[in-house]
C-alpha cells in the first residue's frame, strides 16, 4: 500500500478506489462523476481493474464444487475473506470470550463454544484495550487445560499485539503488512471502533473501513476476520419476540456492519450475572449448533468459571434458574404473579403414579392453579424427561 499524507485536522488524505486499492489525493485535473472529482490517472486505473473483471454464467456457478478448503469455522459459517461480527454490551467479557477461548482453542483445532474450526488455524490478534497483564489473566487459565501438543500448537499457531495508535487506512496500511509476513488464516480485531478511525454510525466512513479497506484485504490474502464490537449503551430491549434476523443489527452504529460482516454472534447477559445466552444471527443455520431439550439450534448458554478467567457450557440446572428469572422479571414487569413452578407437581407422584383426571385435580387443589396451568407445568416436565406417561398413568422418571 502506499502512504498518505496527514491534513491540518489529522485526517488522512487519500482514499481507495471502488476495487479496493489505494490511491492517491486526486490530481488538480479532474473528472467528476457520481463518486467525486478524479483524476484522469485514477479513471484509467479503475478501468484497468474493470477490465480484468472475470465473469461467469450463473449455470458455471451451478456446476461448481463448493471448495471446503476456504472454510475457517463451522459450516462455511465463516470462510476465507469473510468477516463475522461478535457483539456484546461492556463489561460481558467478549475479549475473555474471543481471544482468551476462540484464539486459543481454534489455533489448536479445538472447537469453542460449539464452533468448530476447519483445523488448526494461525491467528493474529490485534487488540487496543487490554494491557499485558489483563492479557495474562485472560488466556492463563484456558492455556493451563491444554495438553502438551495443544501448548505447542497455540505457541506456534498465535500472534498478539497491542495495536492502539492506528486507525482508518494508516491502520490498512499496517495491515497488509502483517499480513505479508505471517500469513494468518484468522484475524481478530479487538474492538472495532479502535481501529475504524470513524464514527460507526457514518454510513459513509464505516463503508469504506469494511469495503473498501478490510475486506480487500481479506481476499488478497485469503483469511477471515473476527471483529469485536460493542452495543449501543443502556440497552432496554425486550427481545423476547425478535427473531434471528433482529440480532444481527444489535451493534453500535449503521446498519452497514452488519451488512458487510458474512456472520454474527452476540452474547447476551442474563438475569444471573455469571450466565449468557449466545445467539447467531446471521448465518446461524451454519455455524453448527444443534437442538437440545434447554436450547434450540441458533442459542446456547455459557457461563463464567467459577475461578479465573474462563467459560464453561452452562449446565441444564442453570439454564433452568435463568429462565425462572426471567419468567418471574416479566410477571413482576406485568404486576403479576410468578409463574408456577412445574417442580412441585413431583410431589403429587412421590406416593406412586396417578391417573391424568387424579394428577390433575389434585394439582388444583393443593396448588390453587387452573387446568391450564397444570397443564402447561405438566408439558414441561414431560419436555424435561422428568415424567412419563405409562399405562395410561404418570410417573416420576428413574
């Protein structure tokens, strides 16, 4: 790349052109056309460019392979010269999340949370928040698991960086750089705003950061990129009717991110300040969860070990207490009461099994709820595998 030349008010002069490569402050002799005033050197380059465009008939596209060899995580969730957005609010841990588990458990081919890389993949990681001691702290305890040859893979697989001083296109210039010398498969920028050099909410200059800066990049030297980025600050969001579009737009600034990004994730707190639900948003049919009893195939639950710095898959019994919480945040939202609890119902079958008529009944007597809700509490321990219906009566389950 070449360099630029700063103004009186820091910004940098110079910008890329529509196919992504660099150019200089346009020349007193202009063209003018829907983009701005260029000069006749810079029409001519974009046109070289157009000209070596290659195209094909949609029908070559149908008769291709799908080239499995350009995939990074999950399936083709991310591949070579994507870009997926991992976002969440301050203070959630997405660092701890993103480098301290994914970078040390992909460069050793080890999934992390429920994301499989396609190998062992070599990561570069360039973050602006964290000194050397929160960096310490934030990858020891997950290194600590590792066996020997895991040790020695992430040893040679990972390279991090402190990068807080380049911004905009002085930070693509570095980058391409880095990317020369130690040809990674995966970047991790650690935020984004530190090295956007823009307002995120400027259509215009996040544009150009994703466009015509990142993701250049990215496919001239075929690797992705894990960008982590915050939300909007004092979120109330009632989000129990979004759907998994909605998530992909939960960042700070326009819309463009998450456009440009191939994928996203977001980590959502929980009433229980050490459990988090993971959501994917775009592309979640592909990064490879599947559904369970406590979880459907586009949200897991994570949560804090409980020494250290490290996460752990949250356990069926702590995804239960977090859906209580918030069962009852939302009754007492609505001035209600709490919802019934389906596990008094057990008590009902602790002298032997009922009949469905008997169960019932006795539910709405001893616990004063309508059929309904006996119903709906039955369902759950059902779903649970906490009862079962044989010959024709409920019984606890062994």
């Amino acid at each position: 790349m070449n360099s630029t030349n700063r103004t009186e008010n820091g910004r940098e002069e110079g910008s890329y052109s529509a196919f992504g490569e660099p150019e200089k402050a346009p020349a007193p002799a202009t063209t003018t056309t829907g983009n701005g005033d260029l000069s006749p050197e810079q029409v001519a380059a974009i046109q070289r460019k157009a000209s070596a465009t290659k195209f094909l008939s949609l029908t070559e596209y149908a008769g291709r392979k799908i080239d499995h060899t350009q995939t990074l995580l999950g399936d083709r969730w991310l591949c070579r010269g994507g870009i997926a957005n991992i976002i969440a609010p301050t203070g959630v841990g997405k660092s701890s999340a993103v480098i301290g588990e994914m970078a040390v458990k992909f460069a050793c081919g080890k999934a992390a949370f429920g994301v499989k890389p396609s190998g062992k993949l070599v990561i570069l990681v360039l973050q602006a928040e964290n000194d050397d001691d929160d960096m310490t702290e934030m990858v020891r305890d997950v290194i600590d698991q590792l066996t020997d040859d895991e040790w020695r893979d992430v040893r040679r697989n990972t390279l991090c960086a402190q990068v807080d001083s380049l911004a905009g296109l002085a930070f693509a210039i570095a980058l391409e750089g880095w990317l020369k010398e130690h040809k990674p498969d995966l970047i991790i920028l650690d935020p984004l705003n530190d090295y956007s050099g823009c307002d995120p909410s400027n259509a215009e200059d996040i544009m150009t950061f994703y466009r015509a800066y990142l993701r250049p990049l990215l496919r001239k030297y075929k690797c992705g990129c894990l960008i982590i980025q915050h939300t909007p600050k004092m979120r109330n969001w009632d989000t129990s009717k979004w759907n998994h579009t909605d998530w992909s737009y939960v960042a700070a600034g326009n819309a463009d991110t998450a456009n440009a990004a191939r994928a996203t994730l977001f980590i959502e707190p929980t009433y229980d300040p050490t459990v988090f639900r993971f959501i994917a948003g775009k592309r979640w049919k592909r990064i490879g969860w599947e559904h369970t009893p406590e979880q459907d195939d586009r949200v897991r639950y994570y949560k804090y070990a409980p020494t250290g710095i490290s996460w752990l898959e949250a356990e069926p019994e702590d995804i239960e207490r977090v859906q209580a919480l918030e069962a009852q945040k939302k009754a007492q939202q609505r001035g209600g009461r709490p919802p019934f609890d389906e596990n008094k119902l057990l008590s009902l079958l602790a002298r032997g099994p009922l009949s469905p008529g008997v169960f019932s009944e006795r539910a709405q007597q001893r616990f004063q709820v309508s059929e309904r809700t006996f119903d709906r509490a039955r369902n759950r321990l059902e779903d649970a595998e906490k009862i079962v219906k044989k010959d024709g009566k409920w019984f606890p389950s062994d």
